[in-house]
C-alpha cells in the first residue's frame, strides 16, 4: 500500500500529484529528531492522557464493556481527538512500520468498532439513543467526529493495510450518505470536517456517493439550515451570529474569511477537494478570493489564523492583536492543509510559500522543544503568563499537530506529467516511481539555518523530464548551478531545470538568507511603526531569557539595524541565533503614568545588545516576557 497524506493521484483537475510518505526518508537535524521524539514521546504520551482523560472509556462504555459513561471526558466531540491520534500513528507507521505504536493502535481500534450500532452509526454521546440523532448538527459535532473517524481508518489501511476501522468508516459514511440529502435531511455540519473526509474516502473507493454527498453539503451550507429551532441553543447560535458557523450565505458567494477560524479553513479545505474532482470554476474562483482576502488581510506573519478570543474566530480585515492574538495551533494546521490542496490543483509556489511560513512558524510553536507540551493559542507577545500544556479538556491541538508532523515527508515532494517537484528542502532521500522509472533524489541541506542545498538525481535508467524547484517568495537574491551554467532564479516561483537525467546529476542551489525587518500595513494598528525579524522562512521573537537585563518589550530597533548571525548547538535544540544593538525606551519618564505630553525623549541615548531566537521555540525555558513585534525608530 502507499501512504498519503492526500491522494489525488487520479484526480482530473489536480495539476500534481503526491509521493508516498514511506517513499521519502528525512535524514536531517531540524525534521528527523522531531519525528523521533513524536515516535517515542509524543504519541505515547497522548496515548496515556487519551486514556486517563475516559476519551477511550467513551467506546468502552458505547460497547458495554463499561456500565456507567465515564465522568473525565465531557465533551461530545473528545471522540475525535481519539480518531487523530490514531491517523497520526498511522502516518508514523508508515515511516517504521515495526515500532511499538501497532500495538497500542491494534488496542485502540479493538476498542472503537464493537461501539457502532448495527446501522452503522458511531458518536458515543448518543449511542443508542435513536431520537438524539442529527437534532443538534449545530454544536455536536457528529459528522466533524465522523470526518476523522473516516480520515483515520482510510490513513491505516494505506500505511498498515487495516480494514476493520476502514469497513466500520464506510458503514458510518453509508448511513451518512442516506440521511443528508435532498429526499431526507437537508442539514450541514456545524464543524466542517466531513466534507474532506468523505472526499478522500472517494479516492480510496471509487465510490461516487461520497463524492455526492460531499458536494451535497457544500451546497446547502449558508442557507441558515444550523440555526436551531425551538431550544435553548438559538441563543447561543444568536450570540456567536451566522457568520462564525459560515451560515450566513451560499459558498460560492462568500468573498471574506469569517467565522471560526479552523471551521473556515476546514470548509475551504473540503471545497478544495471537491474542486480537485469536479473542476467547478465558480467554486475556485471563490477560493482565490478567500485565499487573497486571508493572506493580504487576515493572516498573522507567522501563518497563524484567528486574531479573536471570542469565538476563536477571525476579525475584522487588519485586525491582527498581538498579546491577544488567538492563532489557535489548529488553525495554523488547517491553513498549512488548505494550501497543500491548492498548490496540488495549481502548481503555483505561493501556496507552498504560505505552507512552509506556518509549518516552521505558527504550527512548530504549538508543541515543545521535548514533544510533551501544546500551545491552543499561539500569541505574538506575551509577558510570560502563556505556557504549553501537556493536555487540555477541549484537546484538539495536540493530535492534530502529532498527525501534521507524523505526515511531513509527504509534503516534501510531487509529480506532473513534465516531471517531479521540489517543495520543501531538507536532507533527505526520495524515491519516486515516475514514468515505469525509479528516480532517487538526495537533498543535503542545513536548511532552515542555510540556503545551501544540493540536490542529487539517480534515475534508474537515464531519462529525459523537467525538475522543478520551489524559490521561496522570501529569497531575494538565489541562484543555482546547473550544467556548468550560473543561473539566477526568480523568487516566488518553482524554477524549471530540464535535461536528460543519468545518475549523479547535480544542482547547487543558492538561497541567501539576510535577516529583515518586516512591516505590517498601516491598517494593521498594533503594529504601526514596528517591525518583525525575519531570515529564511523563520520569524523571530525576541525573549526575556537571553535577554536577561533589560524588558524586551522596551527594545527599539533602528531602521539601520544590523544582525549578526551565530549557530548555537546547545541552545534550544540548536539554533541560529541573531544578535543586534538595540535603544532602550525610557521607562523612568513612565513611573506612575499612563498618559503624558509628547515633549520628553521616548529612548535612553544608549544601545544594548539584544539576542533574537525563532519564535517556534519561545517559552520553553523560564517564563518572561516576548514580543515579536519592536518598536522602531525611524528618524
């Protein structure tokens, strides 16, 4: 079986195609210990908090293993959490299919099919009661739990050729297909998820009903269908508006991102899907339109989505907090899976470039440096009061980012009819069946810290196609070596190196990596005359602890400010660290004041040195202060 992450292989309107997870081995320092300690800590660790916190009682209890429904998990939706971890390990067994995750999977999928019903219904909050069924699609989240239970099951058939879970999805997915449609239920998942899952079940199946009943739901969404009727949730649906659901008009007619961030994305990520299959242009046009609106107004620097506590949701256009940014972890993956899909139907790198932003930036912040502790909300400037936590009641975050890491490898590379492509850069050994040929590509990289990478083709027999590599939007100045030839390559795009390839071929490719200081639109007002430090695809903070003697959140930079660049071994996991000279702001002329005159010097006439680290890895020491947004001094 092959292992993706995705698998648009017979996709008619997917440009590109994916490579097998198992097909692509990383061997670098920043990905491979990652995937080591996600194997060895990560998910077994969860495995304990899933069991400790009854989300396993749950099936235990819907099976009658257990007479008393367990007290510890109390949500509807904490069957899900079950279901990503497993496709999590699914997509880490894919990688080393012998270690020691097949027998807690083997335990916990024992565990979760004697709890469907005879007609293939499974949610453990109204197992076996009938009348409860589908009367809360609003808030209870059966189809997003349905969505995952599918993706898990299909992700172990691929990677461990399971079929038990993958018969007990179908059995669901059947039920499911049978009810919403236009003869029955005419309803829509408060939480979509199942749009995605349903799609991808197609591809595993070849069963045109899922396809069906995917679009099905895309169609009805926004015509007010989640609004409850008669009970006590309308007041809550009232208070959180038809917008935070997405409820609020047709798909093809938004134009804005809104609403719950993860519920936003996810949909755009099931709509993506559905393009991918049918090629309705009405549907990607309004794709573009949510992508342009998200990316120029709506999206942190660091790929992270969702500026309100509140609802979890988007805000206003530019309204981007800081201190109380939401960005939850999740959202930051949904947006890393929206951009897989559209680069897949597109081919065009700036969807890889907003992937690459998040995944080292906005996601990699969500879990520790150790694997053991999650951030739900990913702020950009903290006083040291936000810390990772090894688990959480609402715990959707950390199975989410165990599968995103579990399933990297898979995003690493991808085919066309012209020839394979080169989206993310790491050391790493791929090999890819292309044309009846065997093509290995070798990348050796110390990427993200250095924008050198050598990449090395060896195709079985010599054989004429395009190699296409992604310039990063970032690198201003890169360039390559190519049959003896210096090349200049245009950021922002995959540049295209065509020859008749035989074993050994080479291409040097040259990224220069200069630290810059980012603006933000001026419409963005948190962050008006400030600036953001960023080398390669990394964004960085500036954190109390390596910055011990003054408040980091009194630094000024100035616009000429230089950086100097070290490599720390024993920093961090190992870092490359920037170092500058930064103004103080006074804060002897603000004792005891909020507001004064603008007449007295704001700065202290001296410099000091400061220290930046990527903002993935703050607060995982002492708790202090952060920003990633410093003032500057412009003058």
């Amino acid at each position: 079986m092959k292992t993706y992450v995705i698998n648009t292989s017979n996709s008619p309107y997917s440009l590109l195609k994916p490579v097998p997870i198992e097909n692509v081995k990383l061997m670098d320092n920043f990905w491979l210990p990652r995937i080591e300690k996600l194997k060895n800590n990560t998910l077994p660790m969860q495995y304990c908090f899933l069991e400790k916190t009854d989300r396993i009682n749950r099936f235990r209890w819907a099976s009658g293993k257990l007479s008393v429904k367990p007290e510890k998990s109390i949500y509807p939706f904490d069957d899900s959490d079950v279901y990503k971890w497993l496709e999590a390990c699914a997509f880490m067994l894919a990688q080393d299919p012998k270690c020691g995750l097949k027998n807690f999977v083997n335990e916990v999928v024992s565990e979760i099919i004697p709890a469907q019903e005879d007609d293939g219904y499974l949610f453990t909050e109204y197992h076996n009661q009938r009348s409860r069924r589908w009367t809360n699609l609003t808030f209870d989240h059966e189809l997003y739990c349905a969505g995952h239970l599918i993706q898990a099951a299909i992700a172990l058939h691929r990677s461990i050729e399971n079929t038990s879970l993958l018969n007990t999805a179908i059995k669901f997915a059947n039920l499911i297909s049978e009810t919403f449609n236009s003869k029955n239920i005419r309803g829509v998942p408060g939480h979509p998820e199942i749009e995605m899952a349903l799609i991808e079940l197609y591809r595993e199946t070849d069963n045109k009903r899922y396809l069906e009943t995917a679009l099905f739901f895309l169609n009805e969404r926004g015509k007010g269908l989640l609004k409850p009727v008669g009970n006590s949730m309308f007041y809550l649906y009232d208070l959180l508006g038809a917008e935070y659901f997405i409820d609020h008009k047709p798909f093809r007619e938004l134009d804005e991102m809104v609403g719950h961030a993860v519920r936003s994305l996810y949909l755009n990520c099931g709509a993506t899907d559905i393009y991918l299959e049918t090629g309705e242009e009405t549907i990607f046009k309004t794709l573009i339109k949510l992508w342009k609106n998200f990316v120029n107004c709506k999206m942190y620097i660091t790929g992270g989505a969702g500026s309100r506590y509140i609802s979890e949701a988007f805000g206003e256009n530019y309204e981007l907090p800081n201190e109380r940014a939401y960005a939850e972890t999740c959202a930051a993956i949904a947006n890393i899976m929206w951009n897989w899909r559209m680069f897949l139907a597109t081919g065009n790198a700036k969807f890889t470039d907003i992937m690459e932003l998040a995944l080292y930036n906005a996601a990699l912040a969500g879990i520790s440096l150790d694997g053991t502790k999650y951030f739900y909300t990913n702020p950009l400037a903290d006083r040291g009061k936000v810390r990772r936590q090894p688990w959480f009641k609402v715990s959707c975050c950390p199975p989410n980012i165990a599968r995103l890491i579990a399933s990297l490898p898979g995003y690493f590379y991808s085919i066309s009819s012209e020839g394979i492509w080169i989206n993310l850069f790491a050391s790493s050994k791929a090999r890819i069946n292309y044309r009846a040929n065997i093509i290995e590509v070798v990348q050796r990289t110390n990427y993200p810290w250095d924008g050198v990478i050598e990449i090395t083709v060896n195709p079985l027999e010599i054989m004429d196609f395009a190699l296409f590599i992604r310039i990063p939007g970032w690198a201003d100045r890169a360039y390559a070596d190519f049959n003896k030839k210096k090349i200049k390559l245009k950021p922002g795009t995959y540049a295209k190196f065509m020859k008749k390839w035989s074993v050994g071929d080479k291409i040097m490719l040259y990224l220069e990596m200069p630290a810059k200081l980012m603006i933000a639109n001026p419409h963005v007002m948190n962050n008006f005359q400030r600036v953001a430090i960023k080398r390669g695809p990394l964004i960085y903070c500036i954190e109390q602890e390596d910055n011990p003697t003054i408040d980091v959140w009194n630094i000024m930079l100035r616009k000429s400010s230089k950086f100097f660049v070290e490599y720390r071994r024993d920093l961090l996991g190992g870092v490359m660290i920037l170092k500058s000279r930064a103004l103080i702001i006074n804060g002897d002329i603000w004792k005891e004041k909020l507001y004064q005159t603008y007449q007295k010097p704001l700065f202290i006439n001296k410099e000091v040195e400061v220290i930046a680290i990527p903002y993935y890895t703050w607060a995982n020491r002492a708790p202090g202060p952060m920003t990633v947004w410093i003032p500057i001094l412009s003058g």
